[in-house]
C-alpha cells in the first residue's frame, strides 16, 4: 500500500505542473493579442488623419480631378455602346452626326437667365459663370433629360454640379437647339416629286401622298389661373394638356411640328392655327384619321383629304369600304409609330411643369428633329 501510494504522488505533480504551464501560456496569448489589437488601432487612426490632413491641403484642381474621375461623363459612357444609346436616344455616330451639325456657336454659349426672358448679358466688368461642364457633356445632360425626363436633383448629383447651374444649362440647350433646327422648318417639308421618288413601296397606289398627321396630348400641370384651367382641360383626356399637330412623311419622316396649344383646341383649329396649310400644294394628298374633318380647308389649297369611310347612319360598311379602312390603317400607323418615338422621350411622358411653358413649344420641335437623327420607321 505504502509503495503504491509513494508512486502516485509523482504522476500529480506532473500533471499540476503542466496545467500550471498551459495557463501560463494562454495569459502569454491573450495579453499578445490584446497589445496587437491596439496597434491595430493606432495604426488606424493614423492613417485616418493622414487622409483627413491630405485631403485638406489638395489644391482645388487636384481635388476636382479627382472627384471627377468617376463622373457620370460623356467620355466615360461612350464606351459603352448600348448604354449610350438608352440614355440618349442616339447612336454614338447619330450624336456625333447632330454634333458637327450644330456647329462652332456650340462652344460661345451664354447660359440663359431663368430669371428674365432674354439670355443672361452680364457686363464685362462682371462675366458671368464659368463653364462647369464641356460642351459635350452639357448636350449629353441635355439629351438624357429630354429621353428619360431625369429631375434636375439627379443630373446634379450624376455631373457634380449644382441644382440652378443643371436648370441653367438645360434651358440654354433647349434654345440653342431650337434656333439650330428653326432653319430646317421651311426645308424639312419635301415637294411631292422629291417624295415620290423615296416613298416606300406600300405608298406606291397613293400617287400623291404628301403626309399623313395626327395631334397627340401631353399632361401638364394644372394652370392657377381658372380661365387657362379651362382652357387646358381635354375631354378626351380628362385632363389639363397641351395639344400639338404632327405630319409625316410616307417613310415616317417627320416633316411638320406644330406649337403647343391648350388642350381643348379641335383637330381642325388647330391644322389652321398651326401654319400647316401653308405647305401644302395644289394635288397634294393628306392621309389622316376621321376626327379631321377638314375637306373645306383642303379645297382651298387644292389638296385632297383620304379618311376612313363613315357609316353615316348604316349599320356597317360595304366589303369594299371595309378593305378600305383597313388599308389606310395600315399606312396611317406609322404617323402613331413617329409620335410614340417621340413620346419614348419620356419628359412627354411626364406631367409638364408650369415652369417649362414658355419653352414647350421650342422643346417639342426640338424632339421631332432629334427622331428624325434616328433611323427611319418605314423603308
């Protein structure tokens, strides 16, 4: 027993001294740990101050290029050939294309004043703001606002620049692209023999075909003012509009934009309102839908109108009435083709603010021009 006992005693020992080791060990562990945790955090704070410290002694160029290296830019989006072309409507060639076409004027714009009714003339003692943007991106902002009617609060944060300054640029572009496409008002009504020569096959047994129009509405913001509330109010639409006339020709082409009206104007109001009838031509013929009851304005020019049969009190149309109608839906369509690229701009697609009504007029020619960059919808 004695013997047994004496052998045991050496085995606690032992034991007692590795696990005195083994915690020896784990504390050596834990306090290595907790020491580098806190150069971790030093190290961290350094490296913050460092940052904070650089970034404040960067000069305002070197901080500008470098805010802008991601910038939302034209240079970096025509890289991409499809994303180009969803925010702008344009392929990379039909933007370049419109770019040549505007001309040298594009780079010596003076921003409009949003405040008065004429463009912003400060005088020379005291230039006005700065370019913030190159030309090209200001038309690239422009032309993404018409296409997807971003907010202004958008395109600030996507170009670095402010609120006014996007108001600003968008309002001078809009202008200067109206006043670069008025010229092409007069030319972009083709004769009828330049026409017939192009017009597209299915036009062939309409010898005369001149254009085929349609109005179309846009929702607009509800006028304070009740006489222009009611003025505003569509009927058909059950809402305040505006109103404009669209004619294009036989290969989609658009040829004739009018201004804005107020919608409760008629289909015929407007076609006399508008300047149409002063393009047209004696034999001329205009394709178009039964609300334009406009034979006598026509006879006056020598123009002849095609409409879809009436039923005038029948219960339905003759076979050869019926093959009728339908033919001419099938070429009258493309003119509800043209309008909807027009309204695939979507800032038509939106309610228009009150703010834009001295220049809507000026914005919806400037979107028929810029469909008419695209390729044709009939060929």
């Amino acid at each position: 027993m004695t013997d047994k006992c004496l052998q045991v005693k050496p085995q606690e020992a032992s034991m007692s001294t590795q696990t005195e080791r083994n915690i020896n060990i784990e504390l050596e562990v834990r306090i290595e740990n907790s020491m580098l945790k806190n150069k971790v955090k030093l190290l961290q704070n350094e490296v913050d101050h460092l940052q904070t410290s650089s970034s404040l002694k960067l000069p305002n160029k070197q901080k500008s290029s470098v805010e802008t290296s991601s910038e939302f830019t034209f240079d970096v989006i025509m890289k991409d050939k499809e994303k180009f072309k969803y925010y702008t409507g344009l392929t990379i060639s039909q933007f370049m294309c419109l770019w040549e076409y505007l001309g040298p004027s594009k780079n010596k714009l003076v921003y409009w004043n949003s405040d008065c009714e004429y463009p912003d003339r400060s005088p020379t003692k005291r230039p006005g703001p700065k370019r913030k943007l190159e030309p090209k991106n200001e038309l690239f902002m422009t032309l993404m606002r018409l296409r997807h009617g971003f907010l202004v609060e958008d395109l600030s944060y996507r170009f670095n620049v402010s609120t006014s300054m996007v108001s600003r640029i968008i309002l001078t572009w809009v202008q200067f692209l109206y006043k670069r496409f008025l010229p092409l008002r007069s030319k972009m009504f083709p004769s009828r023999s330049h026409l017939r020569k192009f017009a597209p096959k299915s036009f062939k047994k309409y010898k005369n075909i001149r254009c085929i129009i349609d109005c179309t509405e846009v929702f607009v913001q509800q006028p304070r003012d009740f006489g222009k509330q009611g003025n505003c109010y569509s009927s058909y639409k059950g809402h305040t509009t505006y109103k404009f006339l669209v004619a294009i020709a036989p290969n989609g082409a658009i040829v004739f934009v009018s201004d804005a009206f107020e919608g409760s104007i008629s289909d015929k109001d407007i076609v006399i309102k508008s300047g149409f009838l002063d393009h047209l031509e004696n034999g001329d013929v205009i394709m178009a839908d039964r609300g334009f009851v406009i034979d006598d304005l026509l006879m006056t020019r020598g123009a002849k109108l095609v409409l879809p049969p009436f039923l005038g009190g029948r219960t339905k149309l003759s076979a050869q009435e019926e093959a009728s109608t339908k033919d001419i839906a099938k070429h009258r369509i493309h003119v509800e083709r043209t309008i909807e690229r027009m309204k695939k701009f979507r800032i038509l697609q939106k309610t228009i603010p009150l703010s834009l009504e001295p220049v809507f007029s000026q914005l919806i020619f400037v979107v028929g021009c810029l469909v008419n960059f695209q390729d044709p919808i009939v060929k």
